[in-house]
C-alpha cells in the first residue's frame, strides 16, 4: 500500500476545494496524511481531517513561496517515509510539483484525472493530445509526485484520525520572493474550482459585450472563462482563458458561448461533465463534444436565457 501525503493550501482556515479532492482521493487509496500551507491553517486541519486525513501537517505562511512549500514536503518525505505525494494540478501545484520531484530525485506525472492502486504503487490515467485521447500511468519512481486536476475528484467525508503537527516553513533561503499581492476584484467563485463555468468567444464581437457572458455566470453562481482569442485582443483578463495554454477546467457544466472548439480551447474543458455550446455555426467542432447545443445567434439566445434562469432560479 502507498504511504501518501496530500498536499493543499489554506485560506484564512478554510481548504481550498482542491485540498479536499486531493484529501479524498487519498483515503479512497487507502490512507492519506495531508501537508495544508497558508493562513490560519489550525482552523482549517479539522476541516481536512473530515476528508480524511490522519495527520494534517498545518505549514503557516502568509505569501506563497514555491521553493519553501517545496523545501517542507521534500523534508516531510523523506522524515516519514512517504512513498507517494499528490498535488493539485493548479498553478502553484504545478509550480510546487516540480520543485518537490526535484528535491526528491522524482518526476512528476501531472494531470491525472483518475487514479487506482496496482499493487503498491498508483495507476494514473491523464489525458494527451489535447484530451483526444487517455493514457494510464504508473510511476518507476521510488517516490511518486503525482498533480491531480481539481474538479476531476469527487469530495467525501470518511474522516480520518486528524492528528495536527506543526511543521516550520523556511523563506530564508529562497531566491524568489514575493514583493506585491493583488487580490482580484471580484466575488465570483474561482475559475478552476467553479462547477459551472460560462466562457466567452470571439463570436461576442467586442469587450462591450463581455458583460453579457459575466452577467449570465452570475445568475448561475459560475465562474468566467474565455477563449484565447478574446484574450489576446485584450476583452477580458488573461487570468480567465481556458485550454492549452490557459486554465484547465473540469466543472459539471461548461457553457460556450460564441466558442468554434478549436482543439486548444477543448483541451482546457474537454473533461466537463456537461458541456452546451451557442453558436450560429451548425459545422462549429464544439458541437462535436456538446451534449446539447443551440444553433443561433448567441445576442437573441443569451439574453431571454438570463430572464428565463432568474426566473427559474428566484434572483
Ligand atoms: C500553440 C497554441 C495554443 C493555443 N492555446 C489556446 C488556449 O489555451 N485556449 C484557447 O481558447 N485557444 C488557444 N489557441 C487558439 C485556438 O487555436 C483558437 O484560435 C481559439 O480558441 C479560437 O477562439 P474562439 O473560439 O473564440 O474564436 P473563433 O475560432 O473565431 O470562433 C468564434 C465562433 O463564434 C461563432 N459566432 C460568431 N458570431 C456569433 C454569434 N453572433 N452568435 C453565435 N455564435 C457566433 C462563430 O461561428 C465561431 O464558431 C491556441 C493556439 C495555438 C496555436
């Protein structure tokens, strides 16, 4: 049996969604203890211990630190002989992810969407070819750091023993620092934690037609995305473009609208589990992974849906 340590973040006490994924994944492998960095970290252990944790390691920090999280896990590893570490797949777990296999003389396996136990190590199935097709994996490591996508994992509550320990976290000696943090001005639930996401295309013509993609996610409580195009002609913020070369999605519901499907974009949300598209073009390829699609113009679609959706949902 693997011995595991989960690694994940805490915000003001509370574990990022990721944090519980990779917690649960954990303990239906057979046992996981979980590494949580950030603040206020003691209020949020009893929380991962719900998920499954035996021991919750909390790593005090307020600014992340890639090089000093990185510095702790591989520490932590080799003190107590973990064989297995799993991290989000979002930008600081891969960010992190490569430090850790470096420090432990690893690789990294990244994106895995489904893991099982073969023997004492953990079989990994990821998507390749921009999610045309699935590989499974499994580690020749002698420690085996593996990134999990967030969404992809279901959250359970099969609480573990929840044993807190302190564990100290060194900036000292890192190259990198962090000199500014600017917090996004806005409510919406994050992009890669979202279990609805509306994202916009370059059918929308223009940025003063963002709001309408904004203004349906907000009806639904979804996060926004967009597709690079949108992005790179500057009508919304880079943060929020999802695919290949953007964030990895995998919500219950991706909602394109004005998208083609460029195989780029559907590398990014290819792994929703329910995807409608709006678009005029019947031919468009998004229509390919649809599981239902509205062939019209997205400015006589979008708004009516809003007022029938506030209607239905009471806002
Ligand atoms: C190396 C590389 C990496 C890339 N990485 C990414 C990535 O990470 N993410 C990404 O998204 N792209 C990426 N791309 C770009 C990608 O190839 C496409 O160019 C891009 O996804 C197209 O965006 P789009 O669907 O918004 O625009 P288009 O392809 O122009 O599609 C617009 C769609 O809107 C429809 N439309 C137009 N008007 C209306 C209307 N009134 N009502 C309804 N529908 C309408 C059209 O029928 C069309 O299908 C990458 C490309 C390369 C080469």
């Amino acid at each position: 049996m693997a011995k595991i340590l989960a690694v994940g973040e805490v915000a003001n006490g509370v574990p990022k969604k990721a944090t519980r994924e990779i917690t649960s994944v954990g303990k239906a492998l057979g046992g996981v203890d979980t590494i949580v960095f950030g603040t206020n970290t003691a209020s949020g252990a009893a929380e991962v211990a719900k998920h499954g944790a035996d021991t919750v390691y909390t790593a005090e920090i307020a600014d992340y630190n890639g090089e000093a999280y990185a510095r702790a896990v591989a520490k932590l590893v080799k003190e107590k002989g973990y064989d297995t570490v799993l991290i989000p797949h979002s930008w600081t777990g891969r960010d992190v992810s490569a430090r850790v296999a470096t420090l432990l003389d690893s690789a990294v396996i990244s994106d895995a969407v489904e893991l099982s136990m073969d023997g004492d190590k953990i079989k990994i199935r990821k998507p390749v070819y921009s999610g045309k097709a699935f590989v499974n994996l499994k580690s020749k490591c002698a420690i085996q750091v593996v990134t999990v996508r967030p969404n992809s994992q279901p959250i359970k509550e099969n609480a573990g023993a929840g044993k807190v320990e302190t564990v100290a976290v060194d900036t000292t000696t890192s190259k990198a620092k962090q000199v500014s943090f600017t917090a996004q001005k806005s409510n919406r639930v994050s992009l890669t934690e979202a279990d609805i996401v509306v994202s916009g295309g370059r059918g929308i013509k223009g940025p003063e037609n963002f709001p309408l993609i904004e203004g349906l996610a907000d009806i639904l409580g979804a996060g926004v995305g967009a597709t690079r195009a949108v992005v790179d002609a500057g009508w919304c913020d880079h943060t929020l473009q999802v695919g290949q070369t953007g964030q990895t999605v995998s919500p219950t519901l991706y909602i394109a609208v004005g998208i083609s499907g460029a195989i780029q974009h559907m590398a990014g949300m290819g792994s929703s589990k329910y995807i409608v598209a709006i678009n005029k073009d019947a031919d468009a390829p998004i229509f390919k992974v649809s599981t239902y699609g509205i062939v019209d113009d997205l400015f006589a679609v979008v708004p009516p849906l809003q007022e029938e959706l506030k209607g239905l949902l009471g806002k």
